[in-house]
C-alpha cells in the first residue's frame, strides 16, 4: 500500500508540473536523446569513444550551462529546499543543470531538518531520485545527468545504511581484505539508492593527536593509510560508484592542532609533506585511480591548496595521472578571500581556484553565489573558456565513465529493498567492529571474564547507556542500536546479575577550563560518585564504559589535553579504590594521556567509536567469545608536553635523554610512549621464526622476498597482526628510524604456524633524495618483523648494489 501510494504521488507530480508525454520519445532501445532534437548525437552515442563524446558536448553547451556543471547543489535540507521537483525550479540556477547534488534525502542523524520519508524503505529513496533525475533529464536543454554525491567514510551516510566503525577503528583492524569488502558495502548500497559518488576514504595523516579529526583517519603512518584507502577506494569504485579521497593536502595538521576557525598554517617541510602527508594520495590514486578529490580549505606555506596550480594541477593530475575532478571542501573557496586574504575579494577568490584547476565548488550556500561571479569572470575577459572548457570537460568525463548519459537512472528501485542493510551485511559490521577492538592492558589475564565466577557486575560511567558516538557525523542513522551496558546485560541474561550506576558525565559544568584550572567536585557530583562506589562494594567485577562522545571530537573540536575529560577519572579513582578487580572500555576519538589508569587499572579495552552493535561485541570479548587482534595505528603519548610523538619519526627525534657520560644530566622529562604504534594484545600469545630475506644482494629495480613463520603459542584461537618496518642504514639525506613497508592479519588456532610473505618493490625502498628526486639509493637495509614498531621479534639485511 506504502509504495502505490508513493508511485502514485510521482505520478501525479509529474502531471502537475507540466511534464509532457512526448518526453518519454527521448528514450530509444540503445541511447537517448539528452537534447531532444531527434538525432544521435555524438555525446549520446555509448559506442563513441569517450573523448569523443566529452568534445561533443561541450561544443554544443552554453556559458550557462558549462558554469551550472561548476557548482553544488546541496540537497535537502541543507540548500535545496525542496525534496522533489517543483514548478519553481525552471526559475532556479540549475534549469541550465547542476554538476552535483550531495545528500539529498539521505536523513543525518542530528540534524533534524535533513529528516525525509523519502530516504526510507530504501526503494522509496531510490524512486526519489530517478525523480529528480529524470527532471535534469528531461527539462533542461542538454539533458545532462547528476553526479549524486553523499559521505561514505564508517558507512554510507543514509538513513539505516550498513553502519561501519570510525575510521581510526576500521584501521585499527589492519585487515586489507576486511576494507575492500567495507567497500564495496558502501558502493552497492550508495548505487542501490542512486547515489554515484561517494566522498570516502579520508587519506589525513594524523599526526597530532589534539587534532578533532583523528577519529576520521585510519591513523598516523603514510604506508597503513595508503593501503587501507587502497582497498577502501577498490571497494566502492568495484560497484560502478565513484570514491572522492579527502582531504587534498596537508590539512591534518593545523598548527598547534587548532582547527575551526583556524585551518591554516601546517609546520610541514617539503620532504616531509611529500614522504608523509602526500605518500596516500600518491599511492591510492596510482594505483586504484579514484574519480574523485577534495581539495582542502588550509594553506600550504602561504598558499591556499585550493589556489594553488601546484597542487591541484601540476601534483594531482601531471605527476601523480589523477583523471577525475576535483571538489572544494566547504568554504575552500570563499576562504582563499576570507581567511587567506590572497584575493582582494571573493570573485578574484574563484578565479584563482579555477585557474590553479578546482572544477566544483562545494559548500553549504546556493550554487548561485559561485555561478553568478563565475559568470561575470568569463563575461568580464577576466577567466577564459578554455580554462572552462577544460574545467567541465574533466567533470563530464567522469560522468560518462560512471555511465550517467548511458544509463542515468536506477534501473530497478525495488531492488534497494534488498540490496541495502543485508542480513548478511549486518553480520559483516559486527565482524569489522570486533576486528576494530584493541587489547590495551590485562594483567593477570583477567579478561576474559569467567561467566562461571561471576555473580554480580557493575556497569558503570556515562558513556555505558550512550548512543551518541555510534551515530557520528558522516555515517548511517536510525539503526537500531545496542548500548555497552544492555549488550553485557543481555549476554549475562540468567546466568548473572548485572547492576547499573552513571556515577558521572562525559564533562563537568567548567570543562573544557577544566583541563587547565580544576575545580573540586560539587556535592551532586560526589553524590553521583559515591553512588557508583556503593554499587561497586557489592559487586564481583566492575567495568567502566568512560572517554569521549560525538561532542568532544570532530571537526573543530580540537583539545587542549588529552585526559579522560570532567570527573571520570575521579570516578575511576573511587572506583579502584573499593578493591573490587576494575575493566575499562575506551570510547574515544583520539589516543587519550591515560597513564593512572594504564599503571592501577588491570584490564583495558580499546573500542574507538563503535557502531550500533557496540554493546554486543563488546560484551562477547569481556567475555571471552571473542579473542581481541586490533593495533593501535596511532602512538599514545604519555603527556601532551610529549607531542609531537609518533610514527614513524626521524633518527633521535623522539629519543631518552642522556643519564651517562659527560652530559649524563639528563632527568627532566617523561620519556616513551604510553603505546607504541602497532600496538596491540590478545588472549593468546604468539612467536615468530624463521625469517628469510632473498636475495641478500640486488639491484636497485629488483624485489626483495621477506618471509617468515608466526605461531599461536597460546591456548585460544587469535588474531596477529604481524608487521615489516624498513630502516635504510645510511642514505644521503636523513631517513625515518624505519618505516611500515607491509602488514597482514592472520588468524592462528591454538599451536598452529603459518608462513606470511611480503614483497618489497623498489618503491618501498625510494627516498626523496638531496635534489627531491624519488630514488633508490645503494646500500644496507635491514629488515625488522614484529607485532608492534617497538616489539621487534625478527632482524634481517639486505644490500641494494651500485
């Protein structure tokens, strides 16, 4: 009945606003005709080569009609008002088209004005957008399709989407394969729904662990994040749907980590911006050619990115072969004027931006505020069509790739019923959320717990019954979820009593002048407290659910310290102190200064942001049903003073101070990480042996086969992630101390080995050289294998000849 009824209304729709029954003689058995003039065109011909049909049509495109191709429209609620096609629309800028439409109708979690019956059942969504498809289609002069672009980075950002981790947890599980499949979740559901382009994967390198963003990025090392958005990218552009990367360049490190109104001035020296912060981009885009950039809003020495003709031309497309187009994050342009002031104003703003090679102009105002000034730039001799030409003629290329002038609608809608949120779609999000999870602590092998031993258990802290962080921005809302607390309750359901207490909030009233000037704790607050403690006097074990929620990180949401914030650790406190045996599970964004609790807490368990089945994963490790395999991909610094502290680093960057010798003095720092990149425990144990490099000699262009043997030496079946770091011995400019150079999760039964192999190809060996030419210089490398970048188990060398 719910669907008649919504065929119905299109059907009326259509009948109300003018549409014509000669339309539907636009379409022919093998082609259709965009321009409606009765003859197959060039550009409508999907035998033609594509370069061909590209030329075709822009030869016959207006001024008007290239510059629509130049903007975004966001969809509703964001920009456009209306969720489907009106009368009025023949009055708007795009009656001469539009080149992109994001996130319409697609339902965000906390922004109630975005919510819409039209992005669920799923079918309806894609009706929706055959709608306004087909309104592009049929009533403007050439016809030319959208490109529907949504955010896809922990999930496709729609409403009851397959719902994935935070990036930093997909990364967290260090499983190639388990990505790319990620991947392709996305891109069906993203295609099922009408969706053409998706703006994932994140290729920031985190860097600064103040940073709000850190929860958005698969972690701190270039290698981990090429490969992981290798396989991301794969993923979604395997299912005909293009994948955008974000955000190009250099933007993950704001100085001092000051995001929002800053977003300018990375510290980054030019070796180090293209062996680090460039390395992903490089990487994915040869080697999974994405259709899709976003160019950032930050400045590069003094230089907007998105101004600049060296990154945006000379970088992405002549030296690294990008074939797509390229976007503006938000306000990207209107910043170059605004912020930057390198423009005298903001039409002098676009002119630099389109000049330098930015084709689609991106953020949350009318598409008019950037097609109007563009057009006065062309009319005034001031922007020259062939840069225009050249700017549309790289968006329509992607358009036909996608196949939008062949086949521009979703062909069969009712299949999104099917196709989106499988049974075994949802199986899959479990596995990459237990996957996601890292063992941090568990002294005395405390976890797993013994439901057997077991009579009571406190659940505790206030991210327990939370929700908030399972939803955060950029993913799928409206899922049903599973809280930490009614996952523990619902698998201990009859066989134990579980209790639960608050015993404080995520912040207190003064944070975040907490973190700088303490306040003591107001009467109300003890009183939360020592309610908590009263319930933990009468309980076997307590677990403590406490870190971080969708309002403490995120974009402009930066820290000044990195504790756990307000009173938790107040409460961890008074919680220890009952003596009763303590679990801790993180819920948190970024790496987090949690040394009392790593030096008194027995057992801790990282769970990063987790999606809706938070609760039951969870709940399946503590106890055991689930063996933890997860490495952190971002180092854990001990005090903020520390930072920055990361991987990988240069030679004594990051080294002890002297306590010998003549300058043997030095005792006036906290030293170490907290956790080392790569870090992570399991339920069993694991050796390594038998590590072979051949050949010991080559030269520069050959590859070097590492392999070597892992065994589960422990009792219970696990996860290891087992790691290969590089370290060029002497080189003729400084090198990193080693360097990620491969990396596999293997699963082992109890007793089992297994040889994992690795190919190291010359460009795993290169170095930006004196003259910043990429080489590979002779000399000794040797080989370190290992479960973390500090718990090196394996040494080998080899030689690369002259």
């Amino acid at each position: 009945m719910g669907q008649f009824k919504i065929i119905s209304i299109f059907t009326v729709f259509f009948f109300c606003i003018g549409m014509k029954t000669e339309k539907s003689s636009i379409y022919h058995k093998d082609w259709i005709d965009f321009n409606k003039n009765g003859i197959k065109d060039v550009y409508e011909d999907s035998k033609a080569p594509r370069e061909a049909r590209v030329k075709n049509l822009v030869s016959l495109m207006n001024v008007d009609e290239k510059t629509c191709q130049m903007a975004t429209l966001y969809g509703y609620a964001r920009v456009l008002q209306d969720e489907l096609p009106t009368p009025d629309w023949k009055n708007k800028v795009w009656k001469d088209g539009i080149g992109n439409i994001d996130e319409h109708l697609n339902t965000i979690w906390n922004q109630e004005k975005t919510h819409t019956e039209y992005s669920f059942p799923f079918s309806t969504h894609a009706d929706a957008i055959n709608t306004v498809q087909k309104w592009f289609v049929e009533e403007t002069r050439l016809g030319i399709p959208v490109d529907f672009t949504n955010e896809g980075i922990h999930g496709l950002c729609h409403k009851k989407a397959t719902p994935l981790p935070a990036p930093i947890g997909i990364g967290s599980t260090w499983n190639k394969n388990l990505v790319y499949k990620a991947g392709q979740i996305v891109g069906r559901e993203a295609k099922a729904l009408g969706y053409t382009n998706v703006y994932a994967p994140i290729l920031d390198v985190a860097r600064d662990p103040r940073w709000g963003r850190v929860l958005e990025c698969y972690g701190e090392d270039p290698f981990h994040i090429a490969e992981m958005g290798k396989q991301m990218t794969l993923g979604i552009q395997s299912k005909g749907v293009a994948a955008t990367l974000k955000h190009f360049a250099v933007y993950s490190v704001p100085k001092g980590a000051r995001d929002g109104e800053a977003r300018t001035d990375p510290h980054v020296a030019p070796r180090e911006m293209h062996q680090m912060y460039l390395y992903p981009f490089k990487r994915v885009i040869e080697e999974a050619s994405p259709l899709g950039v976003m160019s950032s809003y930050n400045d590069y020495d003094g230089v907007p990115v998105t101004a600049s003709h060296y990154f945006l031309t000379e970088l992405l497309r002549e030296k690294y072969g990008f074939k797509g187009y390229v976007v503006s994050d938000s306000e990207a342009v209107e910043y170059v004027s605004d912020k930057h002031h390198v423009a005298i104003d903001y039409k002098e703003a676009i002119r630099q931006v389109v000049e330098a090679g930015l084709n689609v102009r991106t953020t949350f105002r009318t598409p008019e505020s950037f097609i109007g000034p563009l057009r006065e730039l062309i009319k005034g001799g001031r922007l020259s069509m062939k840069i225009i030409d050249q700017r549309v003629s790289e968006i329509l290329r992607v358009k036909f790739e996608l196949g939008l002038f062949d086949s521009p609608f979703v062909e069969n809608t009712k299949a999104a019923d099917t196709l989106v949120h499988t049974d075994k779609d949802e199986a899959f999000a479990k596995k990459i959320n237990r996957e996601s999870l890292v063992l941090l602590k568990n002294e005395d092998n405390l976890l797993p717990l013994d439901i057997s031993k077991i009579k009571n258990i406190l659940v505790t802290g206030p991210l327990a019954k939370e929700v908030n962080y399972m939803f955060s921005r950029y993913g799928p809302a409206d899922n049903p979820e599973v809280t930490v607390y009614q996952g523990i309750k619902d698998y201990a359901e009859g066989k134990l009593q579980v209790t639960y207490e608050k015993g404080c909030d995520v912040v207190d009233p003064t944070w975040p002048e907490s973190e700088i000037i303490p306040t003591p704790l107001s009467n109300e607050e003890q009183a939360r407290i020592d309610a908590a403690v009263e319930k933990a006097k009468i309980s076997d074990i307590v677990i403590a659910v406490v870190g971080e929620d969708d309002k403490r990180v995120g974009e402009s949401m930066s820290r000044s310290g990195l504790g756990l914030p307000g009173r938790q650790l107040q409460l961890l406190q008074a919680l220890y102190a009952t003596g009763k045996p303590l679990v801790l599970v993180l819920i948190n964004g970024q790496p987090l200064t949690i040394n009392w609790e790593n030096k008194y807490i027995p057992a801790i368990l990282e769970a990063w942001f987790p999606s809706a089945s938070a609760g039951e994963v969870i709940a399946e490790t503590l106890f055991g049903d689930y063996n933890p395999g997860g490495k952190l991909t971002t180092t854990f610094p001990k005090s903020v003073g520390q930072i920055p502290l990361n991987f990988p680093f240069k030679p004594g960057s990051q080294a002890s101070q002297p306590e010998v010798g003549s300058n043997g003095f030095g005792r006036t720092r906290v030293l170490g990480s907290l956790y080392p990149f790569g870090y992570g425990l399991s339920y069993t144990t694991f050796e390594y042996d038998n590590l072979k490099v051949s050949p010991n000699q080559a030269k520069s262009q050959a590859d070097i086969q590492i392999s070597f043997e892992v065994r589960n030496s422990g009792s219970r079946a696990g996860d290891e992630v087992v790691q290969l770091y590089l370290k060029d011995e002497v080189s003729s400019v400084t090198t990193y101390e080693s360097q990620l150079r491969g990396f596999e999760r293997v699963h082992l039964l109890p007793g089992e080995t297994k040889t994992v192999k690795f190919t190291l190809h010359p460009d795993d060996l290169e170095l930006l050289d004196k003259n910043m030419n990429w080489t590979v210089e002779p000399g000794t490398f040797r080989v370190l294998v290992g479960s973390s970048s500090e718990n090196i188990r394996l040494s080998g060398k080899f030689e690369i000849l002259e």
